[in-house]
C-alpha cells in the first residue's frame, strides 16, 4: 500500500474536521470499528454492537508498534460471542480517550491502515456451510460479530456493516497488486440479497462510480475503479458501508418481512429467478415500510 493514498484517504474522510476527537471517530469508523459519536460533549465510543476484542485490539492501536506487540490467530471463522457486555465492560464502550492515538501522525495513521492478513485456508471454519443453507439464511437476522482485527483496512467497515444486516461473508479482501477487492459471501442466499440490497437500494441512494460485479460462482461480489483509481474504489467502500450501517434496523426488519415469504420453491430456483424474486420482495417491502413511516 502507497503511503501516499493512505494520506490522501485520511484527508478525504476528515476534511472539515479539525476537532481531535471528530477526526479520531472519522478514521477509527473508517478502520472498521463501529463507533458512536456524541458532537456536543466530544464523547467517542464503541458501540455495543461490537465484537468484545475489539475493545482490547483499540486500546492496543494507541501504539504505532502494535503489530509486535499484539499477536493472535486471526480467525477466518464463525465465533458466537456469547461475552456478557455488562459482565465484562470495556471502558471503551463508554468513553475513548482520544487524545491516546497520535492521528495527526503520517507515519502512525499509515501502520495502522497497512495490516495485510494471511491467507490460510486450513482456518476455513466448516459451520459455514451451515450458515449458508437455505433454512439458516431464513432463520438468521444477527451473525457472530467480526473482530476488525481478522479484517483488512480498506474493505473492514463495509464487511462489519454487512454482517450488521445479518449477511454473512469471509475472506474478503481490500484488493492487492492492482487486483479489485471484493467482499466474498457465505453460500448464494446471502450474496444474492446483497445483490438485491444493492441494486434496489445502494444504487438509488449513492452516484457509484466503481463496478460492483456479484458472481456466483465464488458467491463474492468483486469492486474495481474503472480508471484505476484506488483512492476513489477506497471512498466508494466507505460511502457503500456507512449507508448500509446507517440503515441496518430498516435492512433487519426488510429481511425479516422478506423471509417469511420463501417457501420451498425458492430454494429449487435459479440463481436469476431468485435474484428477481428477492427484489420483488425487497419493493414491496419498502414500499409496506413506508407507508408504515407515514
């Protein structure tokens, strides 16, 4: 990764942000950690809905040396956290002290933005297979939440935003050698409501400009620039993953209401006939939603 698109990343996503604590929420949010942020007070802190270990890889991040100092196997796998957040509080989910992490630092913020993980596909977890099932899609709302320490920098907010709708994905990757990144689903079902999500919603609210190309035949939906252009692919993600956070209780209740509408039949469809069913679906269920809203 250039040192230099990673300054110009974080110049992007905090420009007019000259308070401390606005640029930390704005390029830890970036990072992939899911924060929340309070203007008038200044307060920054993890969101309930983040894996417990992300409190510890956080605290770790205040040092630029960080990856010697916290090593773990990264888990390419479904993990139930079953911590009880009341049991065990971070500090973390209360209150960050910002003013720890030296985000004004070219060199700090480009160690923390280069964090390559290792392919190892002996730690390929085999309950995917379950998750990916026709009955298991329908059943599930919420996943296992994903440590931002397993995920790549550039593609971590869109993989944690995704998993926050109750889609279930894996090795994805932020792209490497000029290769496009790509957010790698769990089983059909989940890429082609991704897709439908995508196509009937992402596509209408945001001016895209990279290619978003879903294919089932390694169910992952591969993101390339046109011209190339990295920095623009790396704000599209963003722009991608922070709608889809921003709207999760609306895409939770939207599955929920779709779900309960397959039958046996869309299990034996083509992967078209699917497609066009779940957008149909997705229509009308907006549409119920709406009216609901007014």
């Amino acid at each position: 990764m250039e040192t230099s698109i990673i300054e110009k990343f974080v110049e992007k996503i905090t420009n007019g942000k000259k308070e401390h604590f606005m640029r930390f929420y704005e390029i830890f949010s970036a990072r992939g950690f899911l924060l929340e942020l309070d203007s008038s007070s200044g307060n920054v802190r993890l969101s309930n809905e983040s894996h417990i270990e992300d409190c510890e890889f956080l605290e770790i991040l205040q040092n630029i040396n960080y990856k010697k100092l916290y090593s773990k196997p990264h888990q390419d796998s479904i993990n139930e956290d079953n911590k009880d957040f009341a049991q065990d509080r971070h500090v973390y989910l209360d209150d960050i002290n910002t003013q720890l992490y030296d985000i004004n630092n070219p060199k700090y913020l480009t160690e923390i933005f280069t964090h390559e993980i290792p392919v190892d596909i002996f730690r390929l977890n085999w309950e995917r297979d379950w998750y990916g099932k026709f009955n298991q899609f329908k059943k599930f709302e919420r996943l296992p939440k994903i440590r931002v320490y397993d995920l790549e920098p550039f593609i971590a907010r869109l993989v944690k935003s995704v998993s926050s709708i109750g889609i279930s994905t894996w090795s994805s990757c932020e792209g490497h050698w000029g290769k496009p990144a790509y957010i790698k689903f769990d089983g059909k079902y989940h890429r082609i409501w991704f897709q439908a999500i995508f196509n009937k919603f992402i596509k209408k609210n945001l001016n895209l400009v990279c290619r978003w190309e879903c294919q089932g035949w390694d169910e992952r939906c591969s993101i390339s620039n046109p011209n190339g252009n990295i920095l623009e692919l790396y704000m599209e993600i963003q722009d991608v993953a922070r709608l889809i956070y921003d709207c999760r209780i609306f895409f939770r209740d939207i599955k929920k209401q779709v779900c309960s509408l397959l039958t046996d039949k869309h299990e034996s469809m083509n992967q078209k006939e699917l497609l066009n069913a779940l957008e149909s679906y997705f229509e009308e269920s907006t549409i119920k939603a709406n009216q609901v809203f007014k």
